[in-house]
C-alpha cells in the first residue's frame, strides 16, 4: 500500500513540476511582433468613448484608400468604451450591441479582410478609466476572450488598480495572453509611474511613458480631477535616461499622436517629427473622415517615416541647445543620422550650425560623428532634397514652433 501511495505521489509530482515548466515556458510576450514602431489609428484622442462600427468602418476604409496603410499604419485600435457596463452571466467581457449590432467578430473580420490588423483596449484595474469592466481577476478568461475575437493588439491600462503591483499585473496579463496561444502586440498603459522601462521588456512590445497627451505645442492641461494632460514637447522631455531602455520590439510609447486635431500645421510637422525621432509607436488620433491634405501629407512623409522605422531601433535625444532652438540627433543604420533644429521659442530664430565644432556622441549607445573626419551628405527630409553637405555650417531660418529636420548620409 505504501508502495502504492509513494508512486501516486511521485506521478502527481511529476505532473505538477511538467505543468509548471509548461506553463514558465509560455509565460512572457510574444517575440517579435514589433520589431519597428507599430503604427495606426487609436480612437481616444478624438472619439473617447463615442465609437461604433460605422466609425470603424469608414476608418478602415480611408486607411486604406489615403495611402496611410500603404505608408505603414496597420492597427486599428479601439480605446476605452467599446463594451457594455457588466459582464455577461459566463463573466464574459459584452461589446456593447447597439455600438456593434454585427458583433465584435465580424467588425474584426472586416478590419482584417481590408488587410489592416486590430486591437482593443482594458485595464489591469477593477474597471476601466471610463468605467467598464475591467479585467482585476480575470486575466485568463479576457485573454481567452481576445484570442477568439482574433484581435491583434492590446492596449492595457491603470485605473482603479488599488493594492496591486505595476509589473505584477501587467506580467500576469502578459502570461495570459501567451497561453492563449494568439500573437497579440501588448501595449502597456501604465504611464510611466513605476517605470516600466525597467521592468518591460519581457513583458511588453511597449510601454507608455508619461500620462495623456494634450492637443497644444509645450502646455499643461489641468483637469478638474486634479490629474494633467501634456503637451508633445512637455512629453518629450518627461523622461530622462530612458532612451537606453528602448529598441526593437521593446519600445518607449509617448502616446497617440494629436496631428490633426487642435495644433496648427507647423506645430503638427514639428510633432509628428519628435515622435520619428524618439522612436515612439505612431498612432493617429484624428478624425479621417475630415482630414486635410496638409494632415495627410504630414502622416504619410516616406523621408520622416523612415527616420521613425530605421531597423536600427535607436531612440533619438536632444544635444545642444541654440538660442532657444533644440538639436536632436538619432543614429540611423548604415552610418546615418537624423537632425531635427526645433524652435521652441515663440518668435523666429536664424541658425547657423558648424558642423565641426558639434561632434555627436551617444554614450547610452556608442555611436558617433566626427564632422572633421567624415564628411557627410545632408538631405531636408521635409523637402526631400539634398542641400549639401557638412564642410559647410548649415545655416537656415526656422519659425517658431517650427522644425527642420535633416538626414545626414556618409
């Protein structure tokens, strides 16, 4: 009898140590799925909670026929809203009927069959920030749920998370969403607070790292709540030592792009120039439906885009400082590099940059540009022409809020 129970127990033991490798094996991300900065539209910046399948719809349609999914943008996102108040009686997640009166699945299948990928939006919280149900305690079941929808993106925010940990919630979810089995981009939402940079590679393909951006050039928004929304240029310089964190499939996420929306186009060029040069993810958060060509030009420039998508991975930052007109420098592959001159004042500022006398060296990453042995090319990426090269000092004029951004070739 004793020989019996012992060998029940060895088996149980051994089932249980096989299950735990298994279940250790599958934990973590998926690998490789966003290799260079995802790209695509999210619904919150303009939408909030006001979304539906006709917006969807024609969404995934001006994607495609804009050229902006020819230029990179993929992922149609769907942001805080998009479920009903409860839980259904399995403790299912329920896209909200009237929103969807198709259904989620086939909303998907239709983003899909226009050859552009999906996501959808919770919270590691009890609810989400606009009050739906969040995924506290049901993180396995929610992973399940995405996996069947077909979805291809998480975003996954940090609400309502009393007495849980950041890196503990967003490593349970991640887990779930890989025994699930279905390749999901997982994009953390957590704002920077317990600095996921440190702790998200293996957990993530993005974090964010500051709280909601705010549709104005360098401004603090403060809501009544007593939180803040930011400028673009206050969130790129939220942040200090952290660019070492970022790379490919493990990126710095500054927030959804507000091109299109409040700013003017100046201010819009110099954003959306930042975000190329910081690496961050590219998501839109404007309204297709009304917008200009200006817009369009601005999201769809090959030149910056390319800056943005370099396989190198390597985020940009800032060098000099000149009369209240900022240098930022990003190393690009192939020897490459990219310079963007932003003015930051409110007036015009002439420029006269001697190449020599400001040789760039990135000590998070070990590049360098000695100007007085290599000689580079320069091409204006927003006019798309070469202008010369670095024996000479650039010198140019650039209006306020405005940017000029170069590529320097060797």
């Amino acid at each position: 009898m004793k020989k019996i129970i012992l060998g029940f127990l060895l088996s149980v033991s051994s089932f249980t140590f096989s299950q735990g490798n298994t279940h250790t094996q599958q934990g973590g991300k998926f690998q490789g799925l966003a290799m260079t900065p995802p790209m695509g539209w999210n619904s919150w910046n303009t939408f909030a909670t006001n979304i539906d399948e006709k917006l969807v719809k024609e969404t995934a349609d001006i994607m495609v026929s804009s050229g902006l999914a020819a230029a990179g943008y993929k992922y149609i996102v769907l942001d805080d809203g998009w479920m009903t108040h409860e839980r259904d009686v399995n403790g299912d997640l329920v896209p909200d009927p009237e929103k969807f009166p198709n259904g989620m699945k086939a909303l998907i299948d239709y983003v899909h069959s226009k050859g552009l990928k999906f996501g959808l939006y919770n919270c590691a919280g009890t609810k989400t920030c606009a009050g739906y149900p969040g995924t506290r305690g049901y993180e396995y079941q929610d992973a399940r749920f995405y996996a069947k929808l077909g979805i291809d993106f998480l975003k996954y925010d940090w609400c309502n998370t009393e007495g849980i940990t950041a890196k503990e919630a967003y490593t349970t979810m991640s887990n779930a969403l890989k025994t699930a089995g279905k390749p999901i981009v997982f994009s953390l939402c957590e704002w920077g607070d317990n600095q996921p940079w440190e702790w998200g590679k293996p957990v993530g393909n993005l974090w964010r790292i500051s709280g909601d951006i705010y549709p104005c050039f360098d401004c603090e928004f403060k809501h009544p709540e007593n939180w803040s929304s930011w400028g673009f240029m206050k969130i790129a310089d939220m942040r200090k030592d952290i660019r070492k964190y970022s790379g490919p499939d493990h990126w710095n996420d500054f927030d959804m792009m507000e091109v299109g929306n409040e700013m003017n186009n100046t201010e819009d060029k110099t954003h959306f120039a930042m975000w190329c040069m910081l690496s961050s993810p590219l998501f839109t958060g404007n309204d297709y439906r009304k917008m200009s060509k200006e817009t369009l030009a601005i999201l769809t420039n090959k030149e910056l885009l390319s800056v943005n998508q370099d396989k190198l991975g390597i985020q940009g930052f800032k060098c000099a400082i000149l009369y209240g007109v900022e240098v930022w420098v990003k190393p690009l592959s192939d020897g490459a590099w990219a310079v963007s001159f932003v003015n930051r004042t409110e007036t015009s500022k002439k420029v006269s940059f001697d190449w020599k006398k400001n040789n760039i060296k990135d000590v998070d990453f070990g590049y360098e540009a000695d100007f007085s042995k290599t000689v580079f090319k320069i091409k204006d990426l927003w006019k798309n022409k070469e202008i010369g090269n670095t024996k000479k000092a650039f010198i140019t004029e650039i209006a306020s809020h405005d940017v000029v951004t170069l590529k320097l070739i060797p």
